[in-house]
C-alpha cells in the first residue's frame, strides 16, 4: 500500500504522540522544529524512528536524522522513501 | 528426605515507595485470584500522590485473594492481597511480611483516624513503629469534612505544600537536593573525554541495525560508568551511620528530565549484568516509564550510584548534588567538537565533559581522579561497545 503525503504526516504526528504522551503533538506546526518545540530527547527520536519503522517498514538510518526536522521535511522524506 | 511441597499463605503489604511515602490509592488490579505470579510481575498500580507506580511482586506465588478495593486509600503496611508461597520462600521472607526486598516496608502504627473530623486544620505528624519516625517535615492534614486530603510533603514552614502531581514531585526533589546539600562535603573532578572512536563504532554499528535495535551514546556511556565501577568499588554504594556500604550490585539512577518541569530518577537495577544492548533496552524502558508516568517500585529503590544529563542538553558540563545515601554522581555535558591533539597533530573530534561528584566523607580526590582515568580508558575500548 503506498501511502500518500496525508496519512505519512498523521503517521508521523501519531508516532510522536505514542512516544510523547506528555508533549502537546496537537500544537506542532508544519515548519516548527519538532525536537526543541516538543522538547524532545535523543530517545524520543530514536523511539519516533522505531515507531515509523514498525508502522512502515522504512528504516531511516542515523545519517538521514537532519532531514526530519520539521513535520513537513519529514512528511516529505518518507514521501520520497515510499516512492523509491 | 521428602520434597518439601508445603506452601504457606502470606499477606503482600502496601511498600513504602519513597521517603515520604505514607499511603497509596490502589488504582488497578493486574492480576485476579488464581493467577500465578513469578518475581517482577506486576500485581497493582498504585498512586502515591507523586507518581503511579506499578507494584511488583517479589516472590513466585498463587494469588488467593484481594483485599483492597480498587479507589481505595490505605496506608504504607497495609495488606493487599494473600499469596501462596512456597514453604522455602515464605521462611526467607517472614510468614506475614512479604514486601519487595528493595522497598522495605515500614511497619507504621496506623495514621490518625480518618473519619474523625478536625475542627481546625491542624497537621498531625505520623509516627511510625517504635525506632522508626518518618521524615518530620512530614504532615498529615484532615479536611474539614473528616476524608483526607492526602499526604502533603511540606518542605520549609510556609512552602507550597499541596498542589498538581508535577509540584509535589518538584518539593521531593527539592527536598533531597536540600539534604544532599546539607549533608554531603560535595567535591568534583572533572575530564574532556574524546569520543570519537567510540561514536564511530556506535555508528558503524546502528547503520546495521534498525531502529529498534540501535545504541544511543547515553547507553555506551553507562556501560562505560559500569564497567569502572567494577575497578573503582568504592564510589558504588552507600554512606549511613559514619561509614561506606558498597553495594553487591550496580543499581544504576538514571536522572531524567521531565517534560513540564522536574526531574525522576529510575533506578536499572543490577546493570552490571547487562551487556550493552540490554542496558539500552533496560534504559529506553525506564525513560518511557517516566514519559507515561508508569514508574515501577523498582524504580523507587535508593540506587547505588546515579548518572545524569547524559550528553542531550546545552550544558558542557554538569556538577551535580549527589541522591543520598549515595556517595558520587556522575554528570555527562553535551557533545562538542573541538580540536585535540593526536600524535602531535591537531584533529576536530567530538569530546564530551565528565564530571564525577563525589562525597568526600567516603572518598578523596586520588580516587575520584582513578575513576575519571579508568573511564578515559573504557570509552575507547572495544569492551564498552560488548
């Protein structure tokens, strides 16, 4: 099944809020920074990645972090892994 | 001589889950009459004011009976349930007492009455067993209408005292950080570590794993901490009564920041036994404990040493005020590239402050920098990364 941009970013803001129970996801602009809006630590990215891993299959390795800083870049990043 | 296949019915009581722990609500039963339980599992989830905490059971028994309704206030001692153990089991524990060996249960005399209402608001201090007075900043305060309140941890005259689940978390920290500070002869030594080599082979090793099996650098810096302790004993345990206890085991505090404002500090028990992925599943447990605020009375246990501000946050370098009874602290800064010095030539590497806090009842400045040397040594090895 491929995923259109829609159900990539809900994916996303899902996997945030199953890590983050605690951060108001609801709040997070497309171009806020996710990590210092959402206070997120170093396990918080690393469980977000495993949570899209799980949801997706896409294995998003260490080098490719800088391109998820924003929803939108990351909406965009899985966009481009989907299709590839 | 014939098995022994006698089993004895015990009482598993309310433990104190904190210093200034008095009573619990009992919010959720995980388990009913008849199920069989093994060491670590979850009987109850009970709410301590501060935080919820899983209750786990020390013993492999059958559960015979619940005895505390679910919504239900009781004090620290009070019976829970009744468990079937084995006759071996049940003589190690204490036929009536059978409490998490880490979580000693304080045998309070009951708390005042709840149902007599006060006429004026007057705390009333609780006093435990014979030989053993709670925490005197301790109070008790009945409400006009005669149900309590709940337990109120006041730290100075005056302070605020009742309020949200995050401000009374904040007033036991503070209250810890007030001892510490009273307490402890603090000193510190301090080390730029060069984690280059190590990052590398950190990386090198995720970029063959998925997420869910990868290694963050905080769990390679703990199984560093770990591994020094094994030569460096004497930072691993506790100060009471004018002299040091090293502890049997390395029963690791993580401090962890949480979101909104205070600090938890989850205790990896026995870490010493864990290899460094185990320690990483072990560590991404207990922070997602504090995330969901679902701590475990594991997680409660005074720790053998503690570790904080493990290489996220802005600062280069941390230090720290040690968690009594403990005597060190060890305080990781910031990840920062900055130029060594390689066999004679200059190099750009990640380097990173340790900061080790230490009390100096128990121990002195040569010890203190053993350990900083021990540890310089353990980052680059390939032992860290096992």
């Amino acid at each position: 099944m491929t995923r259109d941009a829609t159900a990539l970013r809900q994916l996303v803001v899902d996997a945030i809020a199953e890590v983050a129970p605690d951060a108001d996801v609801g709040t997070l602009g497309d171009d806020d920074e996710i990590v210092p809006t959402l206070e997120l630590d170093s396990m918080d990215v690393l469980d977000v990645c495993a949570g899209i891993y799980e949801r997706t299959g896409i294995d998003i390795p260490e080098r490719d972090y800088p391109k998820l800083v924003t929803l939108a870049e990351f909406t965009t990043y899985l966009t481009a892994r989907e299709d590839s | 001589m014939a098995a022994d296949t006698e089993s004895h019915t015990i009482d598993f009581r309310l433990p104190s889950l904190g210093s200034d722990m008095d009573a619990g609500v009992v919010l959720d039963w995980r388990v009913s009459p008849g199920d069989r339980v093994r060491k670590g599992d979850v009987l109850v989830e009970v709410d301590t004011e501060k935080s919820e905490i899983e209750v786990e059971v020390w013993h492999a028994a059958v559960v015979e009976e619940l005895l505390v309704d679910v919504g239900t206030e009781v004090p620290v001692g009070t019976p829970l349930a009744r468990l079937r153990v084995d006759a071996d089991v049940a003589r190690r524990a204490g036929a009536t007492a059978a409490a998490p060996a880490s979580a000693p249960v304080t045998p309070a005399a009951p708390p005042p009455p709840r149902s007599s209402p006060q006429p004026t608001q007057r705390p009333a201090v609780v006093v435990g067993a014979a030989g053993s007075f709670p925490d005197p900043r301790l109070v008790f305060w009945p409400s006009p209408a005669g149900s309590p309140t709940g337990v109120v941890h006041a730290t100075t005259p005056g302070a605020a005292t009742q309020g949200s689940r995050a401000d009374r978390r904040q007033a036991a920290v503070a209250a810890l950080m007030d001892r510490a500070n009273r307490e402890i002869p603090h000193f510190h030594v301090t080390r730029r570590l060069d984690v280059e080599r190590a990052l590398r082979a950190l990386e090198e090793r995720n970029e063959h794993h998925p997420p869910t099996e990868r290694v963050l650098p905080a769990a390679l810096l703990l199984r560093a901490v770990v591994l020094a302790l094994r030569v460096h004993p004497e930072l691993n345990g506790s100060w009471a009564d004018d002299a040091f206890t090293p502890a049997s085991t390395v029963d690791l505090g993580v401090a962890v920041h949480v979101r909104g404002g205070g600090l938890m500090t989850p205790v990896i028990a026995a870490a010493e036994e864990l290899d460094l992925d185990a320690l990483m599943a072990a560590l991404g447990d207990a922070v997602r404990r504090v995330r969901r605020g679902k701590l475990r009375s594991g997680d409660t246990a005074p720790g053998s040493i503690t570790v904080t501000n493990i290489g996220d946050g802005g600062a280069d370098g941390l230090f720290g005020v040690i968690h009594p009874p403990q005597v060190a602290l060890v305080g990781f800064g910031r990840i920062v590239e900055a130029p060594v010095v390689v066999e004679g030539s200059v190099a750009a590497h990640r380097t990173m402050q340790v900061t080790l806090t230490a009390d100096h009842r128990a121990l002195n400045g040569h010890s203190a920098a053993a350990f900083l040397d021990t540890l310089d040594d353990l980052v680059d090895s390939p032992e860290v990364l096992t």
